[in-house]
C-alpha cells in the first residue's frame, strides 16, 4: 500500500512499497502432524492466504488434507510444486532431516520460505 511520511524539512515524501494484488499463494511440503495441528489452522485463519497445494511422500496424507479443505493440487515430489511460478510461500513442515534440501531448492526458485 502506498505510505506517504515527512522528511524532516516539512516535504512530503511518497513511498510506494511493493503493492500486492490478492492473497499469499501457499504450498504445503510435509503434510504431518505439525502441519495438520498447527500450520494448517493458521493459513486457513488468514484472510490473506490461500493454500493451493499439498505436497506430501505419503499421498494419501496430502490428499485427505485436500479433499477436506477443497485444495485443489496434491503432489509427492517437492520439486514439482516449487516449480510452479504461481505459488509464493513454501511452507516446509518435513522432519528436519529434509528442511534444508527443501528450503534451499525453494529460496533459490525464489520462493518465501516458512
Ligand atoms: N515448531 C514446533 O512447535 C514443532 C512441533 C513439532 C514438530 N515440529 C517440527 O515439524 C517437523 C515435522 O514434524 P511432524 O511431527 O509434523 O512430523 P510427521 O512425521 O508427522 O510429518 C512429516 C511429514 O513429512 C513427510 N515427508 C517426509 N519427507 C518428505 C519429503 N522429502 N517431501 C515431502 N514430504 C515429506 C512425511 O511423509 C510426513 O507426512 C519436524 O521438523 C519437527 O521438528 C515443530
């Protein structure tokens, strides 16, 4: 949203900071326990976020997740989904062992990393 603030010498001055056009397009990578209890509740609460896609090794886990929140896409390759250019947030929720494979693939695609 343009912010408008004061300089000091009475000028005003406009900033336009990066403006958003609707909500944070989201992936879930690792579909668990965490995810389930506690990221889930949490992007489903924000009025600014959208979970577009599920991605889980374990399918059937994704899958539940999206039947029961009408998400549309489920994958099981991680890859796959940071491939997509029109998801913005990774939300990594895999045991700790892949967080770091799964976040550097994901910053380095650009993606905003959670
Ligand atoms: N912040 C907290 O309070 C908190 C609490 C508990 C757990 N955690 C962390 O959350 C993470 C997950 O814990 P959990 O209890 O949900 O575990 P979990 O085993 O219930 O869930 C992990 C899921 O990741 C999936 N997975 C594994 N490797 C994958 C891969 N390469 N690609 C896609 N999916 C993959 C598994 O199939 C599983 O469904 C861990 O790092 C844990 O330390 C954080």
């Amino acid at each position: 949203m343009p912010v408008s603030s004061h300089n000091g010498s009475g000028r005003k001055l406009w900033v336009l900071g990066s403006i958003r056009m609707g909500k944070w397009r989201i992936a879930a990578v690792g579909t668990g326990n965490i995810f389930r209890g506690i990221h889930l509740p949490a992007w489903l609460a924000n009025p600014e976020a959208e979970i577009v896609a599920v991605c889980d090794a374990y399918r059937a886990g994704a899958q539940k997740i999206a039947d029961e929140h009408g998400i549309k896409d489920v994958y099981e390759d991680y890859r796959k989904v940071i491939a997509r250019d029109d998801i913005d947030v990774i939300n990594i929720c895999t045991p700790n062992l892949y967080h770091s494979e799964v976040a550097i693939a994901a910053l380095k695609a650009g993606k905003h990393v959670f």
